[in-house]
C-alpha cells in the first residue's frame, strides 16, 4: 500500500512566518503610549491665591474722654429704714420679707404695757395741773395768792400738757404703718425681741420712682462728673440689656473708711420688670467733659506694635495693605481713641493683621455672624504663620 506524504498541522501552518507573541504585547503597549501622547495633556493644578485673607472695620468718631467704669449694688430709692420712737419688746411682726404692703398698714408694734402707762401717768399729771391752775385764778382774784404763785402754777400746767403730748406721741410711734405703697425688703428683728429706741426693725422700698445703683469713686474720677451726667447700667440678671441712668447724687466727701467718694445714679422706673434691692450692677459712666470734643475710635485688635502712646494699624489700599503710624489717646475697654493718624470712616485691619507686612496683597473676607461659635472666629488656616 503506497504511503500518503505527511501534511503540515493546519493550526500551525496559516501562522508560518508570524511574529512572536512577545513582540505583538510590545507593539500593543507601544500603540496605547503613542495614543496616550496624543492625546490631551491633564488639566493643571489652579495656582493658590497669594492674597492674605483679612477682615476690617471703620474707625469711627467717639467721645474725647475715656468712661468711667464702676461696680455697685441696686436698691430702691424710696428706700426707708423704719424703727421705734421708744424702745420695749416687739410684740407683734404683721409682715415678711418680700410682702407687698399698702400705706396706713400696720407692720409692727411693742408691747405697749409699760409706754400706755407712761401716756397715763402723764395725761393724768396734766389734768391735776389743769385743776390747780384753775384753782388759783380763782384765789388770786380774790387777792388769797400772790402773782407770783399764780405764774409758778401756769408754769406747771404748761409743763405737764407738755409731758402728756410727748407720751402720747411715743404712744403713736410705739406701732410702725407703712408710709406709702411699697414692699418688704428686708426684716432685722423678730417677734419677743428687745429693740432700742431708733433700731430699724423693717426696710421698706418702693419702686414708683425707680430704682438707683450706688457705688464709690476715686477722686481722680469724682472731679469728672457732675449731676445729670448718663450712664450705662448693666445687671447679670439681665444679661445683654442696657438701662440708661443719670447721676443724681455726687458726695462732697470721701468716705473716710476707704477714701473713695459715694455716688448714686438712678434708673427710670420701667414697668412689667422685677429688680430686686441688691442686684450687683456694672455701670459704665460717660461724663459731660468727655463730649465737649471726638477722637478716632477703632477696635483694640487693630493695633500692633505699640510702645507707649505710639502703636502702628494697617489700613485697606484697593487688595494692598498699608502700615500706618498712630498716636494712642486712651484705651477704653475694647475701644482705643486715637489723637493722630486715622480718619473717622478709614477700614482698620482687625483680623490678620499680625500676619501682615507693609504691601502684603489681601483679601477682605466676611465678619463671622453674631450667634456664630468660637470656632467660627478663629483666623483661617489660609493666614500664614510667621515667625
């Protein structure tokens, strides 16, 4: 039987003379590197804004004097102190602390055994003076008695009506009555106690004419003001109010068991608000010499460099900051007036300016909101720290 010749596989012949597979991968790769090249080159990274991020505010025109600041305690005006003309044993108390009372209402009284006999023994002296006077009028106009013993009788009953009127009135003021509407502030004795004559025994205020703050000043601040001067008053059991005040007591002498003068400001009487007597109150005083003239006002953050009355502020030129030189007044709590170098109405630089130099490019961003948390008020990340 003749042999057939061998013929080639079929899955390797239309391959004869191909490249190798290693050297297609390295083309497809090559291919995809050329495509890539071609293609459009990725977008680069914005270049960060230079600008230093800043926050301002305008100077503005303020008084020419500094305030005058003080602490003190609230109390009524018409607070009274009421006591007993005589002394005794306190036999009754009708009120407590905090009671609203009306006027003519009894609020206290002594044991009145020993002062009615007193007005006893007293109106009876006077009525046997009376009889006796009467007596010897008739003696003498019958010429029994000389004139002069006629004159030592007058005498005696005038002496006597005299004792019996004045244990009558102790009489009366052995009871204390409220004498005008009011309230109840404080009780200083109770019932069976033994009280001298004029202790005060109630404190009674009332709120229909307001109430004022009393505090003291140094001399160096009493010669500033002068009646009807305002004032700002400020309760921590009204936080964030303001009520106005004027000055309506200046003391002529010092206390003499601190040297500082006594001062008295009153409050106009506002009606649906409870103050009670002994309210701390912070008072921000403004006297009459400090508005004869305005300074420069800006926010003590604004300032840098300072050395005596001489700081430096920067100021907003267009997008450039600008250091400027400034002559320092007074500072007057977060405020400081300024004798020369800004104008009323000029943008001070009051966040960021520590990071700043002379012709630094800025960027005003927006002041954070009132209600806005601590974190809000911090100087951006953006700010460079320099050293």
């Amino acid at each position: 039987m003749p042999v057939r010749p061998a013929l080639a596989s079929p899955s390797i012949a239309p391959y004869a003379g191909s490249p190798s597979l290693s050297r297609l991968l390295a083309i497809g790769l090559a291919l995809s590197a050329l495509a890539a090249c071609g293609g459009k080159p990725p977008a680069a990274a914005p270049a960060q804004d230079a600008a230093i991020p800043v926050r301002t505010a305008p100077a503005t025109s303020g008084p020419a004097g500094a305030s005058i600041g003080a602490s003190g305690l609230l109390a009524s005006e018409d607070e009274m102190r009421l006591s007993f003309k005589t002394g005794g044993i306190i036999r009754r108390l009708a009120v407590r602390e905090g009671d609203t009372v009306r006027k003519g209402q009894l609020l206290a009284e002594l044991e009145l055994a020993e002062v009615g006999a007193q007005a006893e023994q007293a109106s009876q002296a006077a009525a046997k003076a009376e009889r006796d006077l009467e007596r010897g009028e008739r003696l003498h106009a019958d010429q029994v008695i000389s004139l002069e013993t006629l004159q030592n009788l007058r005498t005696q009953a005038a002496v006597a009506r005299a004792g019996r009127d004045a244990a009558r009135f102790n009489l009366g003021y052995s009871s204390i009555v409220a004498p005008r509407d009011g309230r109840v502030l404080r009780r200083m004795a109770e019932e069976r106690e033994f009280v001298p004559p004029g202790q005060p025994v109630v404190v009674l205020g009332s709120a229909a004419r307001g109430h004022v703050v009393r505090t003291a000043l140094a001399d160096r601040e009493i010669v500033q003001v002068a009646l009807g001067d305002t004032a700002e008053v400020r309760l921590d059991a009204y936080p964030g109010r303001v009520f106005v005040a004027t000055v309506s007591e200046v003391s002529a002498a010092a206390d003499p068991r601190n040297g500082l003068f006594p001062l008295e400001v009153r409050i106009a009487p506002e009606t649906g608000l409870a103050l009670a007597t002994g309210l701390v109150a912070k008072i921000h005083l403004i006297p009459a010499s400090s508005r004869r003239g305005t300074l420069t006002h800006i926010p003590i953050a604004a300032l840098i460099e300072g050395r005596g009355d001489q700081a430096s502020v920067f100021v907003t030129e267009g997008s450039v900051a600008r250091k400027r030189a400034v002559t320092v007044a007074f500072i007057d709590g977060e405020r400081v007036a300024l004798t020369s170098g800004l104008k009323p109405g000029e943008p001070v630089i009051t966040e960021g300016a520590l990071y700043l130099q002379d012709g630094d490019r800025i960027r005003v961003i927006a002041a954070p909101p009132p209600a806005a948390d601590a974190t809000a008020t911090a100087p951006p990340a953006a700010w460079p720290r320099r050293s």
